[in-house]
DNA sequence: CGACAAATTGAGCCGGATCAAACTGAGTGG
DNA sequence: CCACTCAGTTTGATCCGGCTCAATTTGTCG
C-alpha cells in the first residue's frame, strides 16, 4: 500500500473529495523531487511539461528588470503550485528558484491535462489556486507602487505570516522565514541598505524580530495598520486569532 | 435569426470552435449591458453573480492604497474578461470601473460554470484568459518596482498598443488612447506632476506623442527598449510589422 | 585562522513627491 | 457672444525618501 498522493491533502485542505477524485488523484504518478537551496527550478520562456506541488522549503519567482536586476514578483510556500500557469501557457513566464531546500512533488502536464477533464472540480479548485495567485500579485502591484518602505515591509510580512499560519507553519505570527536582506530587496524593489534600514524601524518599534531566519510580529495589529494589511486578497479562511 | 452570442467572436480568435462549442454557446444568455464613462461596475468585495466580456470601451481596475489614493492594477480593452476571477473566487477582489462608455457582454456564473462543465477546451482557455491576466499584473510589479518614471510609462504604453494591436484597434503604434495624466499616475505609482514631465522627455526625445486620447508611437523599438518591454508575457500572437 | 555570506553603518546625492499656481480647452448658461 | 466653470494639463520651487558608493562588523563554516 503506497502512500497517498501529496495531491490528495492539497485537495483536502480545500474541500471533502469525493470517492471519485481519490481514485483519479490515485492514479496519478507520483514522483518526488528534491531541490538543493539557490538552485533555479525554471527560467523564463523555458517550455514545460509539468507543474510543482511545494511539499517543503520555499521558492521564489522572478522576472529580469532594469541591468542584471531581479524583481521578486512571488513566494512559494508548502501547499503552493508554482509555475502551473505554464499548464496552459505552454512556457514559464518567469525564473523560479529554490530559497531553501525543498521537496517537490511532479505534475505531470499530460496528467494534470486528463485529471482535470475527468474531474471538473478539481479543475476548478486548480483554477482557483492560480487565481489566488493572481489576487496575490494584483496586491503587490499596489505594495510596489504606492506603499512606503516601512509598509512595503510590513505587508510582505503580514502576507507571508498568514500564509503560514494557514498551513500550519506559523502560530501567533512566529515563523521559520529564511529571507535574506537581499530577498527582500528584491521583493520590494527597494535598495538592500535601505531595507536594512527598515527593519530597524520596524524593530524599534517594537513590531517584530527578524533574524536567524526566524520572524516573530510582537504587534500583530500595528504591522497590519503600518503596512495596510487586509488578508481578503489571500482568499484564505481567515484564523480565530487574527479576527478584529 | 438572432446575432450569435459575443464570445463567439472571442473564441475564434483563438481556436476554431467545434460545433458542440458554438451550439453550447448559443445556448447562454445574450444580455449587453451599456455602462458610461466613469461609472463603477465592481467594487472590492462586492459579491459577484456574473462575469463580462468587453464589447467596447476601456475598463480599469484598481485597489485602495495609503490614504485616498487608488493603485491601478489592470486595464481592460475589447476582447478582456474583466473579474472573470469572481467566477470561482465569489467575490471581487478590486474596483472596477469604465474608463470610457463601454458595452459589455454579461455572462451569468451559473451559465458560465455549467458552460465549462460541458466545454473543457472552453473552460481551458477561459482559465488561460486569466492566466494571461496574472502574468500582466506580474509584469506590473516589475514596471512598479524597478523602473524608473520614463521606462514604467514607456513599457505601459508598448503594453497597450500591443493589445489594443493585437484586437485590431491600433495600427503601427498608433490607436486611441483616452487615458488621462491621473490615469497613468494612478497606474505607474508616479506622482502626476512628474507624469507630465516625463512625457513630455518622451515627446522630447521623440518617441511617441500622446494627446486628446490619442497615442501615436513614433519610434517603437526605442521605446521599448527604453521601457525594457518584452511582448512575451502577453501571450499573443506577436504581429509582423513589431519583429526585430 | 581565513574566507565568505549576510548584516550594518555612514555620507552624499538625486529622482520623484509635494505644494501652489497658472494655463488650456470644452462645455454651459445668461 | 461672452462670462463662468470645470477637468485636464503644464510650470515652478522646494523637500525628502530612498539610492549609491564605500567600508566595517558579525556570524558561520571549513
């Protein structure tokens, strides 16, 4: 008896399958990879034949800007799919590459293909999670162009904290979040010094601790304030804790 | 003999429809709904029963940011699914608003979810049409993060005679355009007084000019190369007259 | 101990924000 | 036909948040 698809508590996370959808998830191959920390998973225009279920560690995706310049555009966590739009694009349209090390698990775009005919709800919960993404990205378009840098900061944080906390991750906002300086900078489009220079204010403010990739937010109410946090975008049932 | 139903058209621009695809598409309700210039259609969180198709005119859509200020995070011209994402998100997720008087097609959610159950290729390609959308708003990010005033409007402005290019409503870089300087400000992040100034440098060096609603781009390959623009991330079909 | 990545600090500068005002053109009503 | 209004554009002056360049410190690992 083989372990259940990774698939399978993706899916149970969102909804009850149904007999049905265990049986097709069942079906499908079920091939784990393993990437190594700094290491690129795809590269812009490359042409793909299968999407990524992140089991472990995180991932970045990010687009060439200005010189030799990468702007960050998203974060993978565990329970993410990058680069599914490839699916039905045909090509990556963007560099992902491992943070941490991660465990992946491979889906095939064949099977995906067949899996989402066979099973329209599951098509539309794939659907969904790149829409979320979207939601996602959307967000930070107003992050990039209207926020200071202190609340640019603040909303990632906020972000990426809940996220977390979603899967189980975070609790009470503390989280394993392996970030560098530079990470960041490359998120938020500002300079690395001045980053450095806004986590210091955040600190003296007594909203958080970042450090030895490791956050904890000591003020939960004040970081969402600063950085103009509303978790509706992440489309997630919002937490007990976070509620008011 | 009734008109065949608006995203007829919007298929075969894509695909050669089967007849099981024009019979399931006749089939859907065929309401057009007129809506004036500046007139709100959606607004953040605003529970949605129904997508649209643009027929005519130019949407935008926006977020709140820091104070009174609204980030605009999309643009939609004929041919666009605007808040499609509501489909399985059941809520929009930011202000949607005409920018000019606009005719769209109005496609209930229920037809539309029962029209993908039937349809996968069409339920694909509208799935793809969002993915589109995504990739844009990633590309936004880059252009609000990392470029500076001049490159953000330069890459805007190759953005949208592309598309507008690519529904046959711009020829040689020319098209109307009836955004205002607010617009552009409230797109880029910039602040209006220095979106003036920049496109006047851009006048200045010639690389397009832009007034009463109209854009002409003189010089399309130094402006791109200016606004670091890269058509791929549309996922059109690239025009002759745009290679090398 | 040396090497290297990451974080931190300091100084000077500039792109773009802000504030304030004037100008243009298209209505619109007397 | 003119005065008025109002949205949109333009200009000028000043200020500051964030960038750049350059160095130093810290922590980690071999």
């Amino acid at each position: 008896m083989r372990p259940p698809h990774p698939l399978t508590s993706w899916l149970e996370r969102i909804v009850e399958p149904t007999a049905g959808e265990y049986a097709a998830i069942a079906r499908l191959s079920a091939e784990v990879r393993s990437l190594p920390a700094d290491q690129p998973l795809r590269r812009l225009g490359e042409e793909a034949g299968s999407a990524f279920l992140v089991l472990e560690g995180i991932l970045c995706a990010s687009k060439p800007a200005e010189g030799d310049k990468h702007q960050i555009v998203a974060f993978f966590v565990p329970g993410d799919l990058p680069d599914l739009e490839a699916l039905h694009l045909g090509r990556s349209g963007q560099d992902i590459a491992a943070i941490t090390a991660c465990r992946l698990a491979v889906l095939g775009h064949a099977e995906l293909r067949a899996l989402c005919a066979a099973e329209p709800r599951i098509a539309a919960l794939l659907w969904r999670a790149t829409l979320v993404a979207a939601s996602v990205s959307r967000e930070w378009v107003v992050n990039t162009g209207h926020r200071s840098a202190v609340a640019a900061l603040a909303h990632l944080f906020c972000e990426l904290s809940t996220r977390l906390e979603a899967i189980g991750l975070a609790r009470g906002g503390a989280c394993d979040l392996p970030l560098t300086q530079t990470h960041l900078s490359r998120a938020t489009g500002l300079s690395l010094v001045h980053v450095n220079r806004s986590l210091q204010e955040l600190r003296r403010r007594g909203l958080l601790s970042l450090g030895n990739g490791r956050l904890a937010i000591h003020d939960w109410a004040g970081l969402a304030a600063l950085g103009g946090f509303e978790a509706g975008y992440l489309h997630l049932p919002r937490p007990r804790w976070m509620a008011a």
